[in-house]
C-alpha cells in the first residue's frame, strides 16, 4: 500500500514582485477531485498523528517550512518517510485506508496544505494516540 504514495516534484518561480509556486493541475495523474484545501501549521519539533482516511484521497503540499510525512502500514508494520518544503519542494499524493502523521521540522513556520478529495466528513476519519504506532519521532 505504501509504494502507492507518490511524490510529484513541483516548481517554484522566483520573481521580482513575489515568488509563484505550483501545486496541482486537475490534468495531473495524481488528481482524484477536488472536495476541499484545508491549511496546517505545524510548530518546530511538534507531531500531529495518527490519522486514517477511508475514502479520501490526499494531496500534501508545504509551501513553507520543512515537515517530515510519516506513512505507517498497519498490515505490514512497514513506514515510509518523506521530508518536503523549502529545500525539497513537491506534492505528496495519498490514497486513502493509510495511517499517516507529520513533523515540523523548520524552527520558523511550518505550513502544510491538504488538497482533499472529498469535504471532511467525520465518519470517514479514524485516528489513534501518537503512542499507539511503534515509530521513533525523535523528539526533543
């Protein structure tokens, strides 16, 4: 389930009155509708996890910061780690039924974007404690 995430390098323009950086095209593969964008701060060396999406489709993009994506695999115990914003600008794209959680990693701001495929809907939605996944997040 894992090797299902993808991650799609995207561009950023520097230009004179302010920089333009990409984000999704509804003509990208990876692009299942769009339902809604939600924005989250994540503060410095912080964890915002778990969460399990059972029909929503993810697109993960930090346009500012550095935030560290954890997948977890609950039949496989496996992870996959990704680490995405200012030096290594790209879109992870999600599919659903996959625990997921992040880290801030920049000490300034940390702003991770969702591209939804679907409006929240509570009942779609499962979530555990930080604890209730065997990983290391290296907090300090």
């Amino acid at each position: 389930m894992l090797g299902n995430i993808a991650k799609i390098p995207l561009k950023k323009f520097h230009l004179k009155k302010g920089d333009l950086f990409h984000g999704i095209k509804k003509s990208d593969k990876s692009f299942y509708g769009f339902g809604e964008i939600y924005f989250s701060w994540i503060n410095y060396n912080s964890v915002k996890a778990w969460k399990y999406h059972k029909e929503m489709h993810l697109n993960l993009i930090v346009p500012l910061g550095k935030v560290l994506f954890v997948f977890y695999d609950q039949k496989t115990l496996e992870t996959k780690e990704f680490i995405v914003g200012d030096d290594n600008y790209a879109r992870l794209s999600v599919p659903k039924n996959i625990w997921f959680g992040f880290k801030g990693l920049s000490k300034t701001d940390n702003l991770v974007v969702n591209v939804a495929s679907i409006e929240h809907n509570d009942n779609e939605v499962l979530s555990k404690n930080l604890e209730e996944i065997n990983y290391d997040w290296k907090l300090d």
